[in-house]
C-alpha cells in the first residue's frame, strides 16, 4: 500500500505532522517537479505543496507523473470550527453540492473506508490526553483527485494548531495505520457533521466507513438530490451496503431515505448484523 502524504507548510498543524514524521523516520529525497518536493520512506512519501489544501486538485497525478506510486492520499491539516472543540478527526472528501470549499460540483472523491476507520480506532488508542475528542468528520469539501482520499487533522481553534504533541500522535497513526480490508465497507446516511454514531460503530464494531451523508443534506433535498447523493456514496466509496441513522431523523424522512435505498438496490445493515471489535 502506497501512501502519499500531502503537507501544506503555511498549515501549521500539517508543518508539525511533517516535522515529527521527519524525527520517526529515515527519508529520502525524491527531488521536485517544479511546483512541488517529494520525500519517501518505504511505502510512504510525503509531498510539499504550495497551495492550500482544498484548492490542491490532482496532486495524486502530479505525484504519479513523477514517478511516485500512489494507492491512497491522506491530507495533513487543521481542522476548524466555531465551537472551538478540540477534535483529533478523519474524513473523506467531495462535494453533495456545489464546491464552495474546493473540488467540483456534486462530485465525490473515493474514500477510503479501510484505511480511513483504522486511522480512527488508532487515533482512539493513542490519544493519551483528555482533551481531544476523536471523531469522524463527514463528506463536506474539496480538492478533487481520482485516488481514494482522506483528511487527518488537527482542531478546532489556534490554540490547537501549534499542538505539537497532538501532531505527534497524528504522525504515530500515519506510520501505523493500516486498512482493515475484512472488514465490511458501509457508507452513512443520516446524523450530524461529527457522526457520532458513525464514530461509535467503528469504534465498537468490525466495519469499515467510507462517505457519510448527514442529516444536514437529507433535509430539503428532492427525492432526485437524495438519490444522486446516496448512489455516488455507495459509488465512490465501492459498497452496497448502507447504515442508516435512523433516530437522527423524523420517521418521514427515514422512510424516504430507505425507499431510496431500496430503489437503488442497496442493502440497509444495522449495528446487530455486524460482530464486535
């Protein structure tokens, strides 16, 4: 498995996650394609961009076009919010919508639904502090790339960005990670930004999340928006199987959300059908 690291060194969180990879391991310099530098060890290299992440579409290609093997890409970066909750969190990446934060329009990029959730359950084993919450993220902004992505950050406020023990639990996952391929792929329909349950079940359960769609985006959809969005879910992150938070919707929209998925051909799975961790 082939991991491209992609750093943003005006991102303070994703500079420190380089910096503390750099001390764990010995690297090799791959050289620059004129816009970006490479740096590999084993199966990992880690790109330096000088863009911001969201607006970085494509970097998987640019990578392969220098010579560098790519099976997935995780982005190093903050996290924000207005709550200023700190928050260790993964997600995957693409656009229900329009592309306000980069990518394209109604586009999903392929998740990473193995590697993804045991980045999660390894982030939950090595938060040593009682600070950081540990969470999923859902499906909610860009860039856009054809290899199966995620973010790994760092949040929610200044505060926390410069963390520099943070960064090194996040750069410990990174070395570490590996995608639990047994287990599962499902996608998440229903719940709020941070998934709680969708967090819950794969911290709990054998099974592995790619896209989440959230409540947020179920309510005042059309039955055709829905549809679009489940199908590309299940699409980009290569299942058929689908978890629906059900308490996280009024029943009226949760018979809507299945009949979709029954239209589709998907298979609902509820937390029963899956064997604990």
């Amino acid at each position: 498995m082939a991991t491209l690291l992609v750093c943003y060194e005006k991102d303070l969180p994703s500079a420190n996650m380089k910096e503390q990879l750099l001390r764990k391991c010995e690297w090799e310099d791959c050289g620059t394609d004129g816009e970006n530098s490479y740096l590999r060890c084993d199966d990992i290299c880690i790109m330096t961009i000088p863009e911001k992440h969201l607006l970085s579409d494509h970097v998987d290609q640019k990578a392969k076009a220098h010579g560098i093997s790519v099976d997935n890409v995780v982005f190093m970066s903050r996290h924000s919010a207005a709550s200023g909750m700190p928050t260790l969190t993964v997600h995957p990446i693409g656009n229900y919508g329009t592309a306000d934060l980069g990518g394209m329009d109604r586009r999903l990029v392929r998740s990473a639904p193995y590697l993804m959730t045991n980045a999660l359950r390894r982030i939950k084993a090595l938060n040593d502090t009682t600070e950081y919450n540990v969470s999923f993220e859902v499906t909610h902004h860009g860039p856009y790339l054809e290899s199966p992505t995620m973010f790994i950050e760092i949040g929610s406020e200044e505060t926390h960005w410069g963390d520099v023990h943070a960064a090194e639990i996040l750069a410990d996952v990174i070395l570490s990670m590996r995608s639990d391929e047994d287990h599962p792929a499902v996608i998440g329909v229903g719940g709020g930004h941070y998934a709680p349950r969708f967090t819950e079940l794969a911290l709990t359960k054998k099974v592995s999340v790619g896209h989440m769609v959230p409540v947020y985006r179920i309510v005042g959809s059309s039955d055709d928006e829905l549809t679009e969005m489940i199908s590309n879910a299940a699409k980009s992150t290569g299942t058929d199987m689908v978890y629906v938070h059900r308490k996280s919707m009024k029943g009226a929209e949760e018979r809507r959300v299945n009949a979709i998925i029954d239209t589709l051909g998907l298979e609902r799975v509820g937390s029963e059908s899956l064997d604990p961790l």
